[in-house]
C-alpha cells in the first residue's frame, strides 16, 4: 500500500506541476485512482512539505510549494 500511495503522490505533483493550483475535488476527478488514496497520498505530500493546503469557501486549494 506505502508504494502505491507514493505512485499516487507523484501523479498528483506531476498535475500540479502543469497547474498553478488546483481545487481538491479537480484532483480527485482528475487522478483515475481511489479517493481515500489520493487523500492519503496528499497527506503524504503536505508533510513532506512538497505543497500548500489552503481551505477556502469552494474547498481546498492545493498547489505546489516552490
């Protein structure tokens, strides 16, 4: 499972690398790939300070941390 949640993160900087930011819920849809993975694997990458979790009214803005 600690592979694949870490294959997963590295989709998720690869979106977001082709994005300034992107809404949560755009992740999720845009990763063909479990929700509660995705969810860990941003976990994964917000402690290893790779991104930025912002909570706004529409939800959660993640973007790289450059």
């Amino acid at each position: 499972m600690i592979t694949e949640i870490g294959i997963i993160a590295g989709e998720i900087w690869h979106f977001l690398d082709e994005r300034e930011f992107a809404w949560l819920d755009d992740i999720v849809k845009g990763i063909d790939k479990p929700k509660e993975h995705i969810l860990m694997s941003i976990g994964w990458l917000a402690r290893e300070g790779h991104i930025l979790l912002h909570k706004e009214d529409k939800g959660f803005k993640v973007s790289l941390r450059k």
